[in-house]
C-alpha cells in the first residue's frame, strides 16, 4: 500500500551550467538561464509504502507525517532563491530533476522505518512537467 | 495497459480506536477523532489492467465498469456516515488506508477475468491526501 | 479591485427540516437527509473590494486575512458534525447557502474597514456546487 | 528517474466497429457510438525514464521533448476527426485505449536513447477516463 | 445569493462561415474551421440568482435543478455534432459565445420563477477558453 | 457577454518597502520580504466584455487575443525577476494587486475597440489567492 501527501512551495531558481558559455546555456536552458532567475509554485508529492498498523490504521500516523514534510522540505525550500540559499543549489543546477532528489535525501533518513519505506518523491514544476524519482537503488529505466 | 476510472462519493467518518482513551485517540488522530464525525468529497480511481478487446479496442465496456463502480461503491458508500452504516467500518478504522482495501474487496469479484484484472484503487480523502492499493498479493514496499 | 482568498475545511451534516416528515425530506434533500449525515471538503472563498495601500501595495495584509480566516471560519467549522456541534445549524438547515451566509456573518465585523470591505463569500460543497453571497443589502437578483 | 511533460489536444471521433450491426455499436459504445461524431479535449502525459544528464540536470533538453510532442502529437491530432484525418483510426477504432497506443508508436522512435527510454504514454480522453500504456513488452498484467 | 451548478458534455463543432472563402475561414477561426470538426469537452456552470427558501433553506431544490440541467442541456448536446445534431446550429456557428446564448434560452422558461432568476450562464471550451452569458438585457459592456 | 482567456508566466518577486526597515517589512510581507526573492507560476485571465460580431459569432478573434496576450504579456514577464526586469516593478511593490493593474494598463490600449471593452484582468499568484482588476474607473467597493 502505498500513501502520499501533497505539499508546496514557492521558490525561484536559475539554471544555468557555469562551465557552458552564455550562448550554451541560453541554448540548453531557454528563457530558464536568465541569470536574474524566475519561479514557480513547487508541488510536492511524497509517497511511503507499507502496511497499516493493525492499531491506527494508518500506514504513518498523518501529523507526524506533515511535520516531517514542513520540516524538512517546505522550511528550507518556501520562498527561497534555491541557488543562492538552499545547498546543494550553490553546486547542483536545480533542475525539477535534482530538486527530487534533493527532497529524497533530505526525507530517506526520517521516514524509513521497519512498517514502512520512502517509495518516491514526486515534484511539479508546472501543473505540465513532473519527475517521480525513486531512489537511487530503483533501476527506473 | 491499464485503463482508470474516477468516481466521487461524499461521506462522513470518525477515525477512533476504541481501544484507546481519548486522550490517546486525540493525539493519534486529531480532530479526525472527534466523535461527531466530520466529512469529505472522496474521489476514487479504479484501474484495470489487460489488454484491449480486439473487436472493441477497449479494456473493458466501459458502461458495465460504471455500472459495477456504482453498484459497488458509490450506492454503498455515498451520504453514509460509514462508521455507523458501511460495514466493515462498525469495527475497522475508516482511515483512507482501509476504505482503500474496503474497495478493492468489494470490487475485485466482479472485476477480474480473463482478459483483464483490477490493477489499484486509488482513494483520495482530500486533494492533498491519497492513498493506492494493489491487492494483498503485492508487495509494494 | 477585489482580492480573494482559499481556506478548506472538512465536515458533515445532514440537510432536514424537523418539521417536514421523513418522506417530505427524502423527496427535498434526497441522500441528504439520511440522518447519520455524511460529509464534505467544503473551500471557501473570501473576496475583499479595496484599494492596495500605497505603503503595502496591498488591499490587506495577508497574513493578517489568514489569521481571520482561520480564527473565524476554520477553527470552528473544521472536523465538524455542523447540525451538532456549529450554531446556528442546530436550528438553521446547513444548506450551502446557509453556511455562506453564516461565513460573512462571522467574518464581516472583522473585515469591513475605511480601506476595504467584505465583498463576498463562496462556497463550495463539492468542484460541481456553489455559492456566492454578497451580504444582504446587495439584491443579486 | 521519471520525467513527464503534458501536451493537449481538442480531436473528435466515432467509436464503432463496422463489423458489428447499428444496435451492437449502440449496446457497446453507446452515444459514442452516433456516427456523427463528437469530441473531447484529450491530455496526453508522456513519461521518459532515466538519469540526468551531468552536464545538464536534466533527463532530456526540455525544449527538445517539446519539440517532439509537437510535432509528433498536436499537430496530427489537435482539431481533426481521427476517424477521418488521422491514420490509422480510419481502420482501428480511436478508443482510448488504442490513441495511446498510436502515441506510443508515434514518439517511440525520436525518444529511446542511451541515457533515457519513453517509459508510458497516459492519455486522459475526459478527466475521469484515463489508459496508461507502457509499450508492448511490457506485461503490465 | 446566486446558486451554481456545474454540468459537462463531450461534443464536436466546426467553426466557419459558409459567406466567407476557405481562406477567410481559415484566417479567421484557424484550425477549428478544419471542415472534419474536432471537439471538447465543454463544462457548462448555470447561475441562479434568488434567496433562500425558508422551508428548504435552498434557492432552488438541487435535484430539480440538475433535471432541469440533465434534459435542457446535457441530453441534446451531449456525444453530439452541433452543426449537424442540434439547432441553432445548423444555421448559426457554434462558437463558444453562441453556444452560451443557446443555453440561456433554453433554461430560461424553466428557471425564471417569483423566488430566483437565471443569472448567468459560463461556457468552458477549454481550461484555457470560457464565455458568462447574462442575458440579453443585461448590458455587461 | 464576456470572454475569458487564460494565459500563465513563471516569475519572481520580493515584497519589500525600500523606505521601511527590515524588521517592519518582515512583518508586514512575511517570507516574501526575503531580500534575494521567490517565485511562482502566475496565471492570469483576461476578460473582455462585449457582442459576439454577427459576422464571425465571436466577440473578438481569438487568435488575435491570444497574439496580444503573449506580446504584452506572456514576453515581458515570463521568466523575469519582476523588481529588476519588469518595469515598474524597479519602483512599484510587485504585490498580485499591483501585478494585476499593470497588466491592465499594458492591455488597454489594444483591447478597447467599438464592439468590446476590456472589462477585467484576474491574477492568481497561487490556486489560493487572487486578485480582480476592473479599471480605476469602476468603483469596486
């Protein structure tokens, strides 16, 4: 069984590879490379499998839950410039692919538990482009 | 291939083990525990999997799959307070996790075939909250 | 110019009027009036008309219409059964027009101000139903 | 790692097999059976799996995926008749079922890579019916 | 107060002028005047403007309405060509303002009554695309 | 009668007064007054209030809305840093209220014709919160 929780954010972010030319970025990134940055509202879904407790019901009691999401993802990333102001971003290029990642390693450590395991993050950039990342064990290809 | 259908019913429910003390229920659950009960617009997706018909290019005809979805689920569950009128919730939890495997169960009998076989249930207890489910056989973690 | 903003809230209630009999109810409310009750995501949408203060830019600030939203609306109507536990609908039938119309009279000794007032209130019981109230001196008809 | 970008479309179509008689076509499809047609705005979500590219944090140049679902997608499918304009629904009945299909056939060749393959093709034809296909190897039974 | 309602069908329209040229045509409507059709699912929302009844604490009897909704608008558009299936269209171009007209008058003689007035009729070609239709004599310019 | 159109940028933005001090404009915009910025995926819908044309049945030509709206819209602000980029948000708080009466201003000149009017400009800066601008003309309170 598999539950997920909706939160979001609201941040914006450059992206640009500080090794490639301005013409380079500008062809790889578009309008994205605009060193000025721009922003989205960040959608977030995080997916735990397991099984209900036979006391609760619940595969993870709900708040504790929530106070892991706000915690760890929507206090470091809610109306933040990513690059400037949230590691790895200084060094990473925040694409929605690395955001998901990013939120996977943040969350793996709290929410992997005997009951139950992170099974995927999933982030929205824009109601029309997403990435599900899985952890790096899952061969998703 | 896996085809999905959404349907909606409108329900209230408590979440409360009766084993529990309230102080206990209340830290648990929250105001979900409140006795009164209190509702939602629960959306659910039903998937099927297998492959299309060749004479009608699709899974399953889909005005018999609305029929059973309604059959099964809306008419039992829609306007129903379920811990008090929708068996087996006068003595399961319904958490969403539970209405979920209530689903399946009611709609696996009728649903699987030669030709295809219920893939998940979906059910969202609100947009922000959903939870799948795959069968018992499956081992989603 | 208007500026309005989302809250949600979750919560049941059962549509009878005590002096109807029951099959004058069933023929009124349908479902509706299974007394068990059954419930709702309700959203509520709060619209202020103003002008944006030259200092802010806005017409309110914001957390200070959250703070009122929350305080005012969904403290008290969230995770509630509305006929047992929110006046005035142990005597007022809680109809979607009903609970729009107890919301602007909640809120509006706290909204009406020099630079702005209560513009209107609409609810939703369900994404396909909705209300809008705009106070009782305005004739929406 | 799994990338999604959704595309849109506005199509008609007829659903019904000329094999069968007026009133099996009525029995099966019903009024999507009426051969005049009618239409729906069809969303189309197309997964890639893989890893990101170092250079580029990105599984693929999003501008490139854009691309692609142009040229492969809307602009065969947006406003025409598939039974009528858009092969091969002038002999295979444009179910849902079988447009994902056809959208699969169609993107394959331009985006299996070395770094990424074409993981699933969701069509929705309204929001409550969607098919997700995962190409033919796939036993997804 | 002012009650909506939501309805939604699946239809396909051309949109053209048999005046004009097929260049003028294409110029003006682009591709929607693709001779074929192509369709929507168009989401229809139906105001009411009144006050509540004391007895029912409702504008107006919600199952009513919706039969009211189901035989005057879903059922003659429904899985239909508009030019061809269903008058006015024949003669008039089902754009999306007409088609908002066309639904006025044919709700109007069954929703104008002492306690409520139809107050507004919105047409949804697309998410992206909607028309509010108040009724001839309402001067909303 | 009045058509609606869609269109959405991705921006950022800082909420901050230069002539207050930190701490005053902490309280007042919160989060928002983070100095290096944040973002969101801005949607806004353009409303034009007048008679379908007898010739063409739609109030104004599509396509020539959807030019107008990329070129005075959709190019200045997508994917801009507002405070830097966008002028006069170097010396206007680029609250959605102010957002919203800049992108009138930027409208109006090309929308106002015989037969319509622009009649309003909504701003969403997120699902939960919006803005409507009806011109300065109109008293909205």
């Amino acid at each position: 069984m598999v539950i997920t929780r909706k939160v979001e954010f609201s941040a914006s972010h450059v992206c640009r590879n500080p090794r490639l030319s301005e013409p380079e970025n500008r062809k790889l990134f578009g309008m994205a490379a605009n060193p000025h940055g721009h922003g989205h509202n960040y959608v977030v879904e995080v997916s735990l499998a397991g099984d209900p407790d036979p006391v609760t019901g619940m595969v993870l009691d709900l708040k504790e839950l929530k106070e892991v999401l706000n915690r760890e993802v929507v206090e470091p990333y809610d109306h933040r410039f990513l690059n400037y102001e949230v590691p790895p971003f200084d060094r990473v290029i925040p694409t929605t692919e690395n955001i998901a990642r990013d939120i996977w390693r943040r969350l793996e450590p709290h929410l992997n538990r005997d009951r139950h395991k992170l099974h995927s993050v999933r982030v929205y950039e824009t109601p029309d482009l997403y990435v599900d990342f899985f952890g790096d064990e899952t061969c998703s290809a």
